[in-house]
C-alpha cells in the first residue's frame, strides 16, 4: 500500500503511510496544487473608511468554505483621496483599519488582499497589502502612478513577492498592469500569480482586460483583477470587470459592472502545460535590472534602478 496524500487547505502536505512513517514522498509534480479565490466587486466611498471597513469585513466574514484568498479592488479601505482630505483620512498600515483586516483574516484562516492610501510618518502611497492569519506578509506601493494621483502619493520603489500556500504571489496596482515591466519584474522573482488591485474607470475597461491577460500569457502566470464599481466623489464611474486569466492568457470569468462576487479556483498545473513546449522566462534575452534581495520569510524584493 503506497503513501496517503493529506490535504491542508489548498496545498498538499506531510505524506503518511499506513506503517505510521511521515515524509516529503516524491516531489509531487503529479498532484494539483490549487487555490481558491473569493473576488469581491464592490462600490466603496472615497474618505469614509468606517464605511468601507465594515464592507470588507463583511465580505471575509462570509467568504465561502475552503476559501485561500480574499481580494479587493485598489483602495478599498479608505477609497482615492485627495489634498483636501489626504492628512485626515490615509492611515498608516499599524492602524485600525489594517489591523482590522488583520483579525478578520486569522478568524477566517485566510489571506486577503486590500488597499488604501497609506500615510507613512507623512509620505503618502498607495499601497495594497496581503495579510495573511500571521499578519502583512507583503507590502505593495504602486509604482505606476495615474495622471491625478501626481503630487498626492508618491510611488513606490520596488517590486515583491512572497509564497503563500505553496503558491508564490505577487502585487500590481490598476495603472502598473498597462506596463509589461510590471509583470516581468514579478515573473523574475518567480511569480505564479499576479493580482491587481484596480480602479478602473469608465471608458477604460477593455485596457485592463487586454492588459492583464496579455500579463499572464507572456509570463506564463495567472492573473487575477478586482476592480471596483459605482460612482465617485471624483466625477468617474468605475468600470467593474474583474476577471481572472489563466497561463495562456484565456479569460476565466468577466464579471459585469455591478457589484459582485465571484469564487474561483485556479489548478496550478496549467503552469506546467503553459510551459510545455516554450517557456518565456527561460527563453528572453532582456532581464529586468534592479537590485535583488532575498529576505529568510520567503519574500523576494527587485528595487527599480
């Protein structure tokens, strides 16, 4: 009788055999490694943090059975902000909102992916971070800043990953997925799935979804958006759209334009098949420069020159 395969969440874990033995057993490329995700479409209101806290932690609360990851769209804490409201209403990521998110996780033994405008001793980004039961395993500023977000955040300088559940993961916000360095700065720090917090607007959707599939064909990964929807205080009506696109750029699912949810699972072994018979990584000429730093938690950091 040969090894029994346990099954922890959305990875695989410890082979026991019927004679008691425990090990690592073979290196199981022949098991599924998945991931199920819980994407949440939603309207928030830019600067009512109250508000759109107690959205979010409804949404995780009530997260379906066997969930890994739950997924917002970009700035969904505190919503887009600007001068007149910046100082009062961004929140350092030790605040209550963050740790909020924080509690909700670990109650739900799940990881969850939100942002908001961060304020960091005075400096303002906007940041999404992955929280996972443990805490922020990863923070993420956006590198790529939108025409009104000049002269309000600053961005961010670097790009990262981290593994979470035997998946490494990492983060884009909205305008970066329109750049393809993007995805190739995470490729390089050995991503398998990007998510991308987004607040697309109207009538830009078709940018997005172009965009993020083209970010999982020609890095072979998958890629997932949550963007939001409804109106806002800044005179734009946010497209809605999120989707998730596997290794060979397909669509998975569109959602429409409205609020909703949708749970997905993503079969890591379409990574596998996508590499089949080319591999990009393997194959390009031109690297990402940038500086690389390998942290003992597991996360990878490439710096932008």
């Amino acid at each position: 009788m040969g090894w029994e395969i346990r099954r922890f969440g959305a990875y695989w874990g410890l082979l026991t055999h019927p004679s008691g033995a425990t090990g690592d057993g073979p290196l199981l490329t022949d098991i599924a490694m998945k991931l199920k995700l819980d994407i949440v479409q939603l309207a928030g209101r830019d600067g009512d943090t109250p508000y759109n806290l107690q959205r979010t932690l409804e949404a995780i609360a009530t997260c379906a059975p066997g969930t890994d990851i739950v997924m917002f769209p970009e700035a969904q804490l505190t919503g887009f902000l600007d001068p007149s409201n910046l100082a009062e209403c961004a929140e350092p990521l030790d605040g209550p909102s963050v740790g909020a998110v924080m509690a909700a996780a670990r109650a739900r033994d799940v990881a969850v992916v939100v942002g908001l405008i961060e304020n960091d001793g005075g400096r303002f980004y906007n940041t999404t971070v992955f929280v996972t039961p443990d805490g922020i395993a990863l923070r993420y500023r956006k590198t790529h800043l939108w025409v009104s977000e000049h002269g309000v955040v600053l961005p961010g300088d670097r790009f990262a990953t981290i593994e979470w559940r035997g998946v490494r993961i990492g983060l884009l916000i909205c305008y970066d997925n329109e750049f393809p360095e993007t995805g190739r700065a995470l490729a390089a720090l050995g991503a398998e799935l990007i998510l991308i917090t987004d607040g697309n607007m109207e009538p830009y959707r078709p940018v997005h979804r172009t965009s993020a599939t083209a970010r999982a064909m020609e890095n072979q990964v998958f890629a997932v958006v949550a963007n939001r929807v409804g109106d806002s205080s800044h005179d734009v009506v946010f497209a809605g759209g999120s989707l998730a696109a596997d290794p060979f750029g397909n669509l998975i699912f569109e959602a429409g334009n409205t609020e909703s949810r949708h749970t997905v699972e993503l079969d890591f072994d379409q990574l596998a098949a996508s590499r089949a018979v080319y591999d990009y990584r393997r194959d390009q000429r031109l690297h990402i420069a940038g500086e690389r730093i390998e942290h003992a938690s597991g996360l990878r950091e490439l710096l932008i020159p």
